[in-house]
C-alpha cells in the first residue's frame, strides 16, 4: 500500500522517513523514564531489526488507515459495559457464557487503563529506565473471588462460526494471544490479582445476510483464553540488550517489505 504524508489541512508534504520526535527515540545514556507499548513490544519479537531501526535509529514506518470498523464496535461495545459498571450488573452476554458472578470492574483509573495513546495499564521494570504500557480493551472482576479477568474486543467477517479452539489455533490469532499475556502480565506486576483465564469478546459479522440494508450483524462469542506471561520477563530483557546495543539485529527474513526495499535497490541500482 502507498502512503503519502500530508499535513493538518491535508496537503501534501515532503516525508523525511525520520521521527521528528524526540521522545520516541532510545537514548541510552539517559535516566529518563522511556516508554515501551505493547504493540512495539509486539513489533520487537516479530522483527527486532525494525524495532532496533524505529526506537533507537528513529527510522519512521510509513503510515496506516486507521480501522474505523473495528474501532467502532470497540467503541459502542465499551459504552454497553460501562452501563453495566455504572450500575455494577452483569453484562448481556455473561449469562450465555456461564460466568456467574462476574461484572465490570469498576476502578478510577479504568479510563486511563483503556487509554492506548496517552496512558495504559503501565509498569515500570525495576532497576531499568524502561517502562511497558497497554491499553487494554476491558477488565471485568469475578466478585466471588475478586480476581481481575482481561479481556480483549475482536472484530473479524469470518464464514464459519467462532469456536474458541479455531479461534485460538488461527494462524493469524497468535499474535491476539500475546497481547493478552501481556495484560495479564502488567496487571499482575501492578499488583493485582488476575484471573488465568482471560476472554477475546468476538463479534463476527454476518457475511451470509440476504443484503446489506444499512445494517451489518454479528455474532457475539466469549472465547476464553488461559493467558501465559512466563516468556515475557525473558524476552523483555532480550529487548533491553537490544536498545542498549550499537549492533543491527537480525532481520525476519519472511518479511515481504524487506523484500520489496531490498529488490527495488537492486534495480534501482542496475537501471542507472
Ligand atoms: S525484515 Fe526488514 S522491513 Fe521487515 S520488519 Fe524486519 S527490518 Fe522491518
């Protein structure tokens, strides 16, 4: 996909490929607090070069379209349950997936929890100037035990139905389940006490429908998942050695942009 930047007024400007922004970049000789979200973390274990290249070299990756789609059933489904946590009621959808006793958990930091861009679940390693941050979807709260479950929003048009053991199993699922042992595992660090299972709320869109008519449907599944932070300590610290490095890491070589960047300077180069 091609992406052309523009500025405020949507007019197009020279790209630089380089951040502009200070704070986005790694600098090893400071002592100021340096901030790691999830979905870099996610970015450093599927290509550490890429990760080595955007936090510490400043290398900025060309843009992407927000998912509106998506982002708006996340949207309409937080405004369902924060009812819910208003009121301290169980959700519509508990019943049906056996969960007694559970409800929102209602904490005056969830808004800042939700909050991917500006705050988030955080946690600050010890003895480092790294701090790791996520924005979680929701965390509801089982009043009998008063353990925390985390829980994810999922958006997909899938043709078959979601069965948790298919939905877990999904080649391109993997990456969901990281992200929730990476939750669990900052929420844990935060000093709570989570529950080991977790939920991916899945709403699948009706692609079977007669016709559009102005409305989409979906199927709602509760897909429980037993989330698993063991490797993430290990990795994290691999990530560390890898920010306070001068040496480029590896690339992934299944990745299809290296292969386009490395082709297209060969024939660059070839046709001069
Ligand atoms: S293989 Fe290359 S383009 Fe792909 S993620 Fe790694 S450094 Fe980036």
């Amino acid at each position: 996909m091609l992406s052309l930047k523009r500025n405020s007024k949507g007019e197009f400007v020279p790209a630089s490929g380089i951040r502009s922004r200070a704070s986005s970049l790694y600098d090893p000789t400071s002592e100021k607090i340096f901030n790691i979200s999830r979905s870099k973390f996610s970015d450093f274990l599927t290509c550490p070069r890429c990760f080595y290249l955007d936090r510490v070299k400043g290398l900025a990756s060309p843009s992407t379209p927000g998912w509106t789609l998506n982002e708006t059933t996340d949207l309409l489904l937080k405004k369902e349950f924060d009812e819910c946590r208003e009121t301290q009621t169980p959700h519509r959808s508990f019943q049906k997936a056996g969960l007694t006793n559970v409800i929102p958990f209602a904490h005056e930091e969830i808004e800042k929890w939700r909050d991917s861009l500006h705050a988030g679940l955080k946690y600050e390693i010890p003895g480092t100037n790294i701090s790791l941050s996520g924005g979680v979807d929701d965390i509801w709260q089982d009043i009998k035990s008063e353990q925390l479950i985390v829980v994810d929003y999922k958006s997909q048009a899938n043709n078959n139905p979601v069965t948790p053991e298919d939905y877990l199993n999904g080649t391109y699922h993997q990456g969901y389940k990281v992200q929730m042992d990476f939750y669990a595992f900052l929420l844990t660090k935060m000093g709570f006490d989570v529950s080991p299972i977790a939920y991916f709320y899945v709403c699948n869109a009706d692609r079977s429908a007669p016709g559009f008519g102005g409305k989409m449907y979906f199927e709602e599944t509760l897909v429980p998942y037993q989330w698993d932070s063991s490797w993430i300590e290990k990795r994290v610290f691999e990530m560390l050695e890898i920010l306070n490095s001068d040496k480029m890491p590896e690339s992934n070589l299944a990745c299809e942009n290296c292969a386009y960047s490395r082709q297209r300077a060969i024939m660059e180069k070839t046709s001069e």
